[in-house]
C-alpha cells in the first residue's frame, strides 16, 4: 500500500546517503593520504559537514585532485539530495488522510468497536441509527471503521452529520495488517464487525474473505494479549456469512461448536428462514424486523394519545415499540415452566406500560 512504499522509499533514500558519505569519504582519503594523512572517519565527518552545508572549515583538501573531488561531491549532493526529499514529499502527498490516521480514545470510560469487511452492500444509515439509538444508552460508544480504501461519499456525508461526527472515525487499512489493526486498537476493542457482501454472485469467496479477517483479527488479540483474550470480557465477534454451510470453517473442533464470543449470522438461513414463517403466519416477517428494531417513543410525538391508538396507524406504531432485550431473570424463576416465565414478565411489563401511559389493562 502507500504507507509501505513510503517507507521503502525512505529507506532506499537513506541508504543512498550512506553510500555516498561512504564513497566520497573513501576518494578523499585517498587523494589526500600524500599530503594530508587522517582517518576514515575523519573523512566521513568532512562530507557528513559538507553536505549538510555547515562547512566548519576545520578539514579541508590541499590537493588539486582533491579540490575537484571536493566539488563533484558537492555538485551530486546538492542535485541529488533535493530530488528525492522531493519524491519522498510528493509520494507523502498522494497517501490519504485515513491511511496516516489513527484511533486514539478521548477518554478511559470510551468503549469503541471495530468494522471491517465489505460495507458495500450494507445500509450505513440504518446500521448506525441502531448502534447509537438513544433507547440503547450508548453514550460512551465510538464506531472505528476499518477499509482498504478511502470512503465513500454517502460515508463522508454521514461522518461530518452533527449526530455522528464525534462517534464515527475511518481507517484506511486492512484487517489482514497488524500495523492496521493497531491503529484501530482493535486489541481494546469491546466488539468487532465483520460485514459481508450479501449480494455477491461467489457467495463462497466472500465467506472465506470473511472468515480469513475473523482469523486475523483473533491472531492479533491473542498474539498482543495472550492472557486477557480468554477472559468473559473479551472482545465479542459479530460477522456474517452468506451460507451456512461455510460455518465449519468457524468451528473449534470437530464438533462444530463456535467460540462463546463468535456470533455469526448466517443470511441465507436467515433469510429463508423469515420467508417460511410469513408463508405459514403472514405478517410474521413485519413482526420479527419490528421487534429487532429500534423506534423512537410513538406516543410521546402524538398529541392525541387516546385517538392514536384507536386508529390502525396507532395500533402499529404501539407495536412497533415493543422491542428485543436481554436481561438477567431473579432466581426464583429457577425451575419454572417457559410459558409460565413469559405470562409473568409479559404481564409485568404490561402493567408497568399501562401505567406510564395512563392506560387502563382493559
């Protein structure tokens, strides 16, 4: 990438500098060992002082073939030198902004994620309306997204949007570097995305692309923290796969069995899974994405509360605020029947809804 042939550049720039205090050093000595016997490096000192254009003036050639010795090395220096800081500047320019960048958290209580893979077929919009939704409280969570190439426009304007721009950074880079992924400090990372192209025509490709970034990023955890990556509060890992077939590829063993902090969403099941349901309950497809998906309080945007919910609109945007959330049961639930568990909490809910609306359970 640029930022490597940046550094190769500089290297093969350093070099030649070396090559040629070397060099001349050598010719110098000599040309003057008849006249004016002194050490290699001496020598070096002379040129080093020479090119650098400081001239102290304290060594200096006697002989004529060194005076023009003396001049030829000042001659190539001066229009040697300045040709590559001028390379090595331009090719500087060329390298983007996001590939010179690099996450830096503005406080200790800020959680970050990390997002890599392929966004192109993902819906950025939707995806960060429901990562910063307010019913979530993510007040302390920053989004660091990670591509080998720079962004796209629909990115840049969602990045300089008021509500995002202190939440959202970009990273040019691969997921496949360890430069890259110390960059994104993927290592302190509380969760890391791996998107995929679900609209790609090699479904397989783009699962093994998948799998190899999971692979890579797992690699780099356990090789910078291989005490604290097997703790319960490392990093959670949410990718998607297009077939579910390429879910051994995941697998710790034999079994089949995915690590505690892997979850994989496969879309094709998903998929085929949602359409069968709406075949056999329609309306089972609206329910289900209405559940996953966060809305803002319906009735706090109605002024009319009791017309609202008489009315088919009002009825589905009271649906529409019931959501999915996970949550820790008291222990005297031990032992009790699933139905039973449900009615209870249902039942619960419901009257605390009720009371917060000022309705009545009728």
């Amino acid at each position: 990438n640029s930022d490597d042939s940046v550094n190769r550049f500089l290297a093969e720039m350093t070099l030649a500098i070396i090559v040629m205090i070397l060099f001349f050093a050598a010719i110098m000595q000599f040309l003057e060992k008849s006249v004016r016997p002194a050490d290699f490096h001496t020598w070096m000192y002379y040129i080093w002082v020479t090119i650098a254009t400081v001239g102290y003036g304290d060594i200096v050639p006697y002989t004529t073939l060194g005076r023009f010795a003396a001049m030829a090395m000042i001659a190539f220096a001066v229009i040697t030198i300045p040709k590559m800081t001028n390379e090595l500047i331009e090719m500087m320019s060329l390298q983007s902004v996001y590939a010179r960048a690099s996450y830096s958290p503005k406080s200790q209580f800020i959680n970050h994620i990390v997002i890599c893979g392929d966004l192109s077929s993902t819906s950025l919009r939707d995806f960060f309306e429901e990562l910063f939704h307010e019913d979530h409280v993510n007040t302390d969570l920053h989004a660091v997204i990670l591509l080998p190439h720079p962004p796209s426009v629909e990115l840049q304007l969602m990045m300089r949007n008021p509500k995002y721009i202190l939440s959202i950074s970009y990273l040019e880079g691969s997921a496949l570097s360890d430069h890259d992924l110390r960059r994104a400090k993927v290592d302190t990372a509380v969760a890391v995305f791996v998107m995929t192209n679900k609209f790609s025509i090699y479904p397989d490709e783009e699962d093994a692309k998948s799998v190899l970034l999971n692979l890579s990023v797992r690699r780099f955890m356990s090789k910078v923290s291989p005490y604290s990556f097997a703790i319960e509060d490392s990093a959670v890992f949410c990718m998607q796969i297009i077939r579910p077939e390429n879910l051994r590829h995941l697998a710790v063993d034999d079994s089949k069995e995915l690590e505690e902090n892997c979850l994989v969403v496969c879309l094709n099941e998903i998929k085929m899974g949602i359409l069968a349901k709406a075949l056999l309950y329609p309306g089972a497809s609206t329910l289900i994405m209405n559940l996953i998906t966060s809305f803002s309080d319906y009735h706090d945007r109605d002024k009319n509360k009791e017309e609202a919910l008489g009315s088919w609109v009002g009825e589905y945007g009271h649906g529409c605020e019931w959501e999915i959330y996970t949550t820790e049961l008291s222990e005297i639930f031990c032992g009790g029947r699933f139905c039973e568990i449900s009615a209870a909490v249902y039942k619960k809910s419901l009257e605390w809804y009720c009371s917060h609306y000022k309705f009545s359970m009728s």
